[in-house]
C-alpha cells in the first residue's frame, strides 16, 4: 500500500515528466506564426518551467526519488496536437494561432493542476 510520501513523489516525478516533455517541446518548435504577444507568453512560460524542471529535480534528490523515464501521456496528447498545428497551417494565420493557443491552454492548465496536487498533498503532509 502507497504511503502519502510516496504519492508525493509519484506526483513529483510526474510534474518532473511535463516539465521535461514541455521544454522538448519547446526546444524545438516553431511558434512564430504567433503574434508577439502569445510568442512572449509561451517564452515565460518556458523559462518558468525551465527553472521549475531544476526545483523538482532537486526535491525529487533529496527524497531519494528517481522518477525514471516517466512520460505523462496526456502532455504527449497534447504536444502532439501542437506539433499537428504546427505542420499543417492554413491560409487562415488568424485560425491557426487560435487553435495552437487553446491547444496551448489545455497543457497549462494540465500543468497548473499537477502543481495544485502535489500543494495538496503537502498540505496533507503537513510540509507546507
């Protein structure tokens, strides 16, 4: 039976796993087909999870947890809508950056609710 501290880092090396498969991503897309100011917005969300991917990594150290090659199939779900965008504009610039951004959206918000798990958890803990 899973203990909380376990959960905890499953949870950890799954944050760990968007984290990484986001700056992949990232690393390698062209999204300047955006207008300025959503290309600026998945900029910092980059550099956030950037420095976010180093924080995990480093909690995920000293409670002795290796997350492994943990892959969030959902985030590949989502990335894989992305990339879809990506290789098949349209004519319709306008429509494209709708869809990559509301595709976009969906992985935040995916993000968003790991993070809000795991202050859970820790709340749980009683660590936070």
């Amino acid at each position: 039976m899973m203990d909380k501290q376990e959960l905890l880092g499953k949870e950890l090396s799954n944050l760990y796993a968007i984290n990484k498969q986001v700056n992949h991503y990232f690393n390698s897309c062209d999204i300047s087909f955006l207008d300025e100011h959503r290309q600026q917005a998945i900029k910092d969300y980059i550099n956030a999870n950037t420095k976010n991917e180093e924080l995990v990594a480093k909690t995920l150290r000293s409670l002795e947890v290796n997350p492994g090659n943990t892959v969030d199939s959902i985030v590949n779900e989502i990335i894989e809508n992305l990339q879809e965008i990506c290789l098949k504009k349209t004519d319709n610039k306008a429509l494209d950056g709708l869809g990559y951004m509301m595709s976009f959206n969906r992985l935040v918000s995916y993000h968003k609710a790991n993070v809000v798990n795991i202050d859970f958890i820790l709340n749980e803990l009683e660590v936070a």
